[in-house]
C-alpha cells in the first residue's frame, strides 16, 4: 500500500512540474489558450484522444462488454465517418477567420445573440456531463482510502477522493495554461493505456491456457464477440441496432469534435487546415482501438467473475482495488486519475476560454482567475452524481452520453446553418430562442417515447431546421 501511495505522489508531482513548466508562458489570450499554434498536430492529437475519452472509458467500457457484447464498437464506427465529415466539410470555416472560440464563428454569421446561447448551453453541458466524470474516477481513489483503514462513510470518502483530484487538476491548469494541458495529456494517455494493457495482461495471466481456450469457448457460444446488432427490437432498447448506432455515432462525433469548443480547441491549435484534418480523422482511428481494449477486458471480466454478483459499472473498479498487487495497483489508480484529470483540464480551460471571448469577461478577469472559477464550479457538479446514481436505470457511460446528445444535435444544425451561404431568415433572437426550445423538445421526445442516446442527436438536428423553416414561412406571411 507504501508503495502504491507512493506512486501516485510521483504521479503528481510530474502533472505540477508541467503545470508550473509552462506557467511563465501563459500570460497572454493566444497562449493560454491556443499555445500559439506551436504545438505538433501529433501532441494534439493524443491530447484529443485523452480529452475526449476520460476516466468513462478507463472504468465504464469495460462494463458495455460484461453485459453485453461488443456492440459499443459500431459506435466507434460511426465516430470516424462523423470527423471525417468535420474534417473535409466544418473544419475549412473555422481556420478560414482569426478565432480563437469557435462560437466566435457563429457570431460572426448570426450576431451575439446566438453565439451567447450556444456557448451558455456548451457551459451547462460540460458542468453535468463532466462531472459525472470526475465522480467515476474517484471512486477507485475513495476503496483505495477504504482499504487504507479510514473508517468512514464511502460517501464521505468520495466526496473526500474528489477534492483532492480536483484540487491537483485546478492548479496545473490555472497556472500551465493549454500548453501544459496538452502535454500533461500526452503523458496521461500513455499512462492510461499501459494501464489498460497492464490490466488486460493481468487477467489474462489469470487462466492458464486450457482454462483461457475454455473462457473464449465460452463467450463465443454465450454471443459475447459480437459486433453488429441487426435485430431491431419492436419495445425494447435499440441504441446499438446498427442502422442507428453508426447514424447515432456519426452525429454524436459531429457534435463533438465540430461544435464542442473544448475539443476542437485542439484542432484549431494547429498551424494549418492539413494538419487540423490529421487530426480529426486519426483521433477516431486511435479511439476505435482504444474502445476494442477495454472491451477486451470486460469480457474477460465476466468470465473471471462467474456467478459473482458485482454491478458491471463498478465491476473494472472491483478488480482494480482487489486483484491488482502492489506497486501496480498505484499505477492503475495513476492511469485512472490521469483519464479524469486530461478531460477535466481540458473542461476548465475551454470554459474559461468562451467566457473570456463570447461573454468578453477577458476585459474584468484574467484567464487564470475564470479557470479558477469554472474549476471550483466542475468540482461542484461532480457532487450531482451522488443523488442520481442509485435510481438511474442506465450505465455511468450511458448517462454521460445521453447528456450532451440532447444538446449536440441542435449545435450541429447551428454549424451546418452558419457553414451556408445564406443568411439567417429571422433575427438572432429568435433563432437563439428556437435554438433552446429545440434542446427542450429533444429532452421532450427522448423521454416520452423513451428513445435512445444514438437517436437524440439526429432528432434534434431535425428539430431546429424545421424550427428555423416554420420561422422563416411565419416571416412571409406577416409581409
């Protein structure tokens, strides 16, 4: 257990050498924010890879494959088809200007008003779904604590595993800026994935070879490498029937990597289109594997633990905490922290960034003191989980997705509307008031009719074009 603490101390104390490396560098908008375009495209694009995939693929893959199959891999598909789109169609706009925000890109088209609205809605988004995130990753951090002999509530030791990791991810990223964040990534993706591998040996290592050949015998006959869901079901879930799956994930990945301000911050940090483009498009390849790796070990998961009976969200955490020995187990806890800490840095600059540029608050507060703020704000959010999490009927990973696919569609439409060369039929107002009521009637639809995350965002990609189309015929009749 020495050992183990000792590790993640180690851990830590490299994040803040890079946080305080940088520090002197940051002083101004372009820096702080964008490095100066000086980064390589191969740093970014790990640092996207890290950013975006966070401690719900560390813990909560694992756990899509251990009741189910690999059918979270047609997702993945429709990941890369959804960059590819950014890349050749989105992407050429956003280094066509001087923006530092891509909403500033929407403004430019369309005024304040809606690059306001969808900045605020990125905020609120980015608040919940983020952290959620921060409260996956410190539940190993709390079992370790319990393991240590502190004899208090898990809740307590939670809420206690969250301060501390926020509080590390706060001060590298207030005083590095985005130059210390990207390569803090860099290093955080490559510990993350040993962790991964590690732990993929480590259970491996479990069977012996008879045993192992018995194991996928066994999950091949039970259906658990399966892929593709082709089988629409007429009252269930469809999420992943595979129509919906690669549509969902294509849009999905739209959303995300071409209206998300904190992911595309780091494609437009390049120095070119071209590299913005490699960016993009060998993320989602990298991704892809990634995805296959933890799903790997899920399904190994449920074979090791047959007939246990451990919740498949907690299921990866369990093993971690009980079956990893010492000094590894520091590691795999170093690899969980630094999924958490890549997305969260990433979260605090991006927030910072919007509101220092859409809401002009760089003319009152310095970047560093809004990244303090939005940090303290994350942390907070990360509290929410707690009163939600015993009686949601999905998985961590499935909640997390479902809160940006009510908003993701509608961003889209924005993009897709400003990238035309026509101009907005009704006034920036109005079109920021349907822009919202789009979001509304998304969360409406979904939860009346019950449909899944994959089919949230394309809705309410519909909802605002033909929102925009009804403003547009109401304007004609009033001449």
């Amino acid at each position: 257990m020495i050992w183990d603490i000792f590790v993640i101390l180690i851990y830590f104390i490299i994040v803040f050498y890079f946080g305080f490396h940088f520090a002197k560098n940051t002083q101004k908008e372009d820096d702080f924010y964008l490095a100066k375009k000086e980064i390589h495209w191969v740093f970014l694009m790990l640092s996207l890879v890290a950013t975006e995939t966070s401690s719900l693929t560390f813990l909560s893959i694992p756990s899509l494959s251990y009741k189910t199959d690999f059918r979270f891999l047609e997702i993945a598909i429709g990941y890369i088809f959804g960059r590819t789109i950014v890349a050749l169609y989105l992407l050429p706009s956003y280094f066509s200007g001087n923006t530092i925000s891509v909403y500033e890109y929407v403004g430019n088209r369309f005024g304040k008003s809606p690059q306001r609205t969808i900045s605020l809605v990125f905020t609120v988004s980015r608040l919940l779904g983020d952290g959620i995130r921060l409260y996956v990753s410190s539940l190993p951090i709390a079992f370790l604590m319990e393991r240590m002999g502190f004899s208090v509530s898990p809740e307590i030791l939670g809420i206690l595993a969250l301060t501390i990791l926020s509080i590390v991810t706060i001060i590298y990223s207030v005083f590095g800026g985005f130059r210390a964040i990207v390569f803090t990534d860099v290093l955080q993706w490559i510990i993350y994935i040993f962790g991964g591998i590690f732990a993929l040996v480590l259970i491996f290592s479990q069977f012996g070879n008879t045993e192992f050949s018995n194991a996928i015998e066994h999950l091949q006959s039970l259906g658990k490498w399966k892929v593709f869901v082709f089988d629409y079901n007429q009252t269930g879930d469809n999420s992943y029937f595979i129509l919906f799956a690669i549509i969902g994930g294509s849009f999905i990945s739209i959303g995300s990597h071409g209206t998300d301000l904190m992911l595309v911050q780091r494609v437009i940090a390049t120095k070119n289109l071209h590299s913005g483009q490699k960016i993009l498009i060998g993320s989602g390849i990298v991704v892809f594997f990634q995805f296959l790796l933890f799903l790997c070990i899920g399904s190994l998961l449920f074979v090791f633990y047959d007939g246990k009976s451990i919740p498949p969200d907690k299921v990866f955490s369990h093993f971690i905490i009980t079956e990893v020995p010492s000094p590894f187990l520091g590691i795999l806890v170093a690899a969980i922290l630094a999924s958490a800490m890549s997305t969260l840095s990433s979260t605090i600059n991006s927030l910072s960034l919007t509101w220092a540029r859409d809401w002009e608050m760089d003319k009152w507060f310095s970047p560093r003191i809004l990244s303090l703020f939005f940090g303290v704000l994350l942390f907070l959010a990360s509290l929410i989980p707690y009163t939600l999490v015993d009686t949601w009927e999905k998985g961590i990973l499935e909640m997390g997705l479902t809160i940006f696919s009510y908003t993701l569609g509608p961003s889209i439409a924005v993009f897709f509307l400003a990238k035309g060369k026509k101009d907005l039929p009704i006034t920036g107002s109005l079109f920021s008031l349907l822009f919202l009521f789009s979001i509304l009637t998304t969360v409406g639809v979904g939860l009346v009719w019950k449909l899944s995350f994959t089919l949230l965002v394309p809705i309410g990609f519909g909802c605002l074009l033909g929102f925009v189309s009804i403003g547009k015929m109401l304007k004609k009749v009033d001449r």
